[in-house]
C-alpha cells in the first residue's frame, strides 16, 4: 500500500494524538507495507503518542550536520556558495527512524530561516528527504505538520493522497481550516478534508457541518476519555491498538480507500 498523508491545524486540535493513532492503526490493519510517521512540527511531540521513549534523545534530521555536510557538500548554518540542491536522501529514513510497533519514526527539525526564500544547506536536505518519502517509497507516511504544510512543496503535491485539516468543535475552526486550506490549494493538494474531533454530541457534529458546508467530512472522534487519561499519565493512549474505537477505525479504512495504489 501506497499512502501518503498530511494532518495539519490549529494548534491543540489534535494532530498528533490523531496522527499517530492513525499511523498505529494503519500498521495494523495491514501488517505488509511499513508505515512511516512524520514530526514536521517543530517542537515535536510524535514519539510519545508512538509510545517511542522519550528519554532516548532523537536527533531531528535537519541536525545531522555531518551527515547535511557530507550530502550537500556544504556546512549547515552556511548560505550561498556552491552545494547539490539533489542530496542523496533515499538511506535516510531507515538509518535516522526509531521504531515501534511497525511505525518508524522521523523527526525533521526545524531550519532557522533567514529570510524569506533561504535555501541552505539544511533546507535543501529536508526539501529532498519530503520529496523522497511522498514520491519515491511505496510505503505510508503520514506527516504531523505544524498549522502550515511548509515542508511541503510543489513536486510532492500531486502525490499526496490527501491533506487531513482537523478541527475541533466552534465557531472559529472554520478560520484556521480556511487558512490551511489556502496553503494546500496554493502548493495543488487536491484532496483537503475536514475530521472533526473532541466531539461530544450530535449538536457538536452539527456545529461543524454547518459551518464549514463547503468541506468534505471525512468523520467525527468523540472526546475520548482513554487519551485524556493517558495524556496524564505520559502514556500513549490505546496501548492496545486493538483497542481502538470504531470510529478511529472506520477513519482509517476510509483513508486507505484514498490511496493511490
Ligand atoms: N479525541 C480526544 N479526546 C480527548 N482528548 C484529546 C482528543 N484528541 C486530543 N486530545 C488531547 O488534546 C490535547 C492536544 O492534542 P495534540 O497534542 O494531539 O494536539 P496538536 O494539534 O498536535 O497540538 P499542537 O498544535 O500543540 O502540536 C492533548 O492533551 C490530547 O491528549
Ligand atoms: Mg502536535
């Protein structure tokens, strides 16, 4: 299976609680393809929901700066100058992920920009590693991004099989997914949907549906009392994937139906 997804929105929603339960649930369902998670945000929390130690520090990609140097052919934190703009990437995900339960882990890091439209060293390795793991592997990433799709770009578009844009019940939700939705559209996301979650009644999936009526809803997750719970006790909610309620399910087999094969 080939599937590639981007969840994004407004800070707090869900994201990662979201991503990684669907990375868990994927790796489950079918046990062949591998499954690759993504932290794209920058103060990354993905490992938790992974159930990856925390403890066991993780290097973010856009760290490794021997391995940037080497790729690249030029120092990170340099600027300008000579250096490959198509750095091998393709042994990255294996050597730098951490896995578990059938989900490999990758964080990407954060490059501190200078100015608008930088390509350094750092950038150029993540551009190419993104554009790797959408178009180049016949696997499933799923991508924890911040609010935006940035590390996102042009190429990888039309591979993506759809951009997630969680949102909780309220009034205002219909900002940030607008916002989002303007980024996915402006780089050729075709596939931008809504999934609804912390819902508590019928009243909050009729508060979504009515304010965004020009959104397809991929669905609704309850307020879920097992991650609330977790979330407290520093634990990865569903430690038993098995466990995982209908509706999480459901989501994921509809996002498998989406995959481009
Ligand atoms: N369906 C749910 N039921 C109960 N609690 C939830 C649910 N989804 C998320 N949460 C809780 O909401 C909080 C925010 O979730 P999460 O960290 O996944 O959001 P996020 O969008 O990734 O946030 P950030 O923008 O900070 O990265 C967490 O405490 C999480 O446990
Ligand atoms: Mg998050």
């Amino acid at each position: 299976m080939s599937l590639k997804l981007a969840f994004g929105g407004k800070g707090g929603v869900g994201k990662t609680t979201i991503t990684s339960l669907i990375a868990r649930t994927l790796a489950a369902l079918d046990k062949e393809t591998s499954v690759i998670a993504i932290d794209a945000d920058p103060v990354s929390n993905l490992a938790a929901g992974l159930g990856i130690d925390e403890t066991r520090p993780i290097t973010p990609v856009a760290e490794l700066s021997d391995l940037i140097a080497e790729r690249t052919g030029a120092q990170p934190g340099t600027m300008g100058g000579f250096f490959t703009l198509n750095p091998k990437v393709d042994d990255i995900p294996d050597r730098f992920s951490i896995e578990k339960d059938g989900v490999k882990l990758l964080v990407m890091g954060t490059v501190q920009q200078g100015g608008s439209g930088c390509i350094c060293p750092e950038s150029t390795i993540l551009k190419a590693l993104m554009n790797h793991l959408v178009l180049a592997r016949n696997e499933v990433v799923v991508m924890d991004m911040e609010a935006g799709v940035e590390h996102l770009g042009r190429a990888t578009s039309g591979s993506v099989d759809a951009l997630v844009v969680v949102v909780n019940p309220g009034k205002r939700s219909r900002v940030a997914a607008d916002k989002i939705r303007k980024l996915g559209r402006d780089i050729g996301i075709k596939n931008i949907v809504i999934l609804g979650n912390r819902v508590r009644s019928e009243e909050d999936r009729q508060l979504i549906r009515e304010s965004m009526p020009d959104y397809e809803i991929l669905g609704f997750l309850p307020e879920m009392e097992e991650i609330v719970q977790s979330d407290r006790e520093g634990e990865r909610p569903f430690d038993d994937i098995s466990t995982i309620p209908k509706e999480l399910k459901e989501i994921a087999q509809k996002l498998m139906e989406m995959s481009k094969k």
